[in-house]
C-alpha cells in the first residue's frame, strides 16, 4: 500500500528541534545540496526526505519502503520503472523537498546555485520583490507558486492558502503580497488576515534559532478562525531553518487544521538560521 497523509504529529518546540537535528535536512533531484544522501545505484531508488516520498510515491505509484535507517527506498525492477523514476526526477528536479515536522514541506528551488553566489531565477526574482518591490518578479513568483500547487498532489486539494503572519504595521510583506495574488489565480481563500499578534513582535533577521522561537513565543500569535478538519498550504519567502514555517504552522493546527503543508519561494543553501550558522 503507498504511504497514505494522516492527521499530522502536534508540532511542539521539541518536535521542531528533534528533526533540525536530524540529516539531511533538504533534497534536491536535480542539483547538488550540499548535505548529500547515500548515492543510489543504477538499481535502486532512496531518500531520506519523507516529503520526497511522498510525492514520489502518489506521482509513480512506486513505493517505497522505510530501511532501519530513517530512509525510503525500492529496488527498480526493470526498465519501465527506471524510466518512471527517471522521468519524475526531471519533472521535480528544481523543487528543494525539506525535512520538519509538516507532512510536506518544499521550496519551489534554492536561492543560489551552489556557493557561487549566483542566483537561480527564483531566487532573482525573490530577493528582487523582497528588496524593491518589484512588481513582475511578484507576479513571476505567484505565476510559479500557482503552477506548482495545481500540479502537486496533496497541494492541489488543499481547502485554503496562507501566508506566514507579518506585523500588520508593516508596510510590506511579500509572503502576505504573493498569496493574495495566487489565491485569485486558483481560487483558494487566502486565510491570512485571521493571524493575530496580542503583543508586539520583535525583529527575527538576526536572531539565532532558539531566540527565533522566543520572539514568537513573547509576540503571542494566535489564529483566529475556525479551520476544524481543514488543510492549509502556507507559505513563505525563504526557508533556512524553518523555525518561522512550523511555529506559524503549530497556530494553525491548534485552530483545528487537519494538514499544514509548507511552501516557500526558496531554500537558502545554508540550514542555520542567521548569527547560529
């Protein structure tokens, strides 16, 4: 039987610690990562991502099978399997598949390419809308994050986007800006505005990764509608650690979401967060 999304584990600062600890933290089929995965030979397929695996799995109808080691893996039977795998490497080979306590959780690519310091064309386009407000690269990320939704299963069938929460004095937001437009191209409500802050929320650009969960904690966030039985796609700028992701996506199941599934524009190349690199 292919692996099957169930109501998902209750996201804890714990929980969130544990599989930053883990190895590897992200994997990319069409690149290399950095932090690299035992190879496959000609004659097996593996990974160590859960959500790989379970894109992997309802994409091919392959499955794959949990090792003693924490890693999902099949031998390839013959050639139509190797070419299964092989085309479905090529059609996600720039979608980074992240490792924390989401069922699923991606970044449509990385923002270099390598350590060179040059820029893949999302990145460009993120750090340009970040950086300028710079409307087509806004409109290249919602065009790109709606494509990506309406082809990935789990995603496509999602009840509501959203975007991780920003104060609401501030004067730009680009998850908040992206989602507002990708909610009109595929119809999904964007459930945004119901994220609360009870107390003022300090800046996280240059916090560690445990100081980055204290911010948060101190800011009081809550959610503030009723999403029982729901599955929500949030989303985000740029993933490093991932702290900001799940501690938005903990509010919402707490609000009664069954699934929280991550996206974000993209993944850093580095796994730690800021100063705790």
């Amino acid at each position: 039987m292919l692996f099957n999304l169930s109501n998902m584990s209750e996201i804890t600062k714990d929980a969130i610690f544990a599989e930053h600890r883990k190895t590897p933290k992200r994997k990319c089929f069409g690149q290399q990562t950095g932090i690299q995965e035992k190879q496959k030979t000609d004659d097996v397929f593996s990974t160590c991502i859960p959500s790989a695996r379970k894109i992997f799995e309802a994409e091919t109808g392959l499955e794959l099978y949990k090792s003693e080691y924490d890693s999902y893996w099949r031998f390839i039977q013959n050639d139509e399997q190797r070419d299964r795998i092989k085309n479905w490497e090529g059609k996600r080979g720039r979608l980074v598949f992240l490792r924390d306590c989401l069922p699923l959780s991606i970044a449509l690519n990385f923002n270099f390419v390598g350590e060179a310091g040059n820029y893949t064309d999302i990145g460009q386009w993120e750090a340009n809308a970040k950086t300028q407000q710079d409307k087509v690269a806004m409109m290249e990320l919602a065009k790109e994050t709606a494509q990506v939704i309406q082809s990935l299963p789990f995603y496509k069938e999602a009840d509501y986007i959203c975007a991780v929460p920003a104060m609401p004095s501030k004067t730009f937001d680009l998850p908040r800006s992206v989602v507002s437009q990708v909610s009109c191209q595929i119809g999904k409500p964007d459930i945004t505005s119901a994220f609360h802050f009870n107390r003022d929320k300090a800046s996280v650009k240059d916090a560690k990764i445990a100081e980055k969960w204290d911010i948060w904690e101190n800011a009081d966030l809550s959610f503030q509608k009723s999403i029982n039985g729901k599955t929500v796609i949030l989303i985000d700028d740029k993933y490093q650690a991932g702290v900001t992701l799940q501690y938005s996506a903990m509010k919402l199941q707490q609000a009664g979401a069954r699934e929280v599934y991550g996206l974000c524009f993209v993944k850093t190349w580095g796994d730690q967060d800021n100063r705790g690199r």
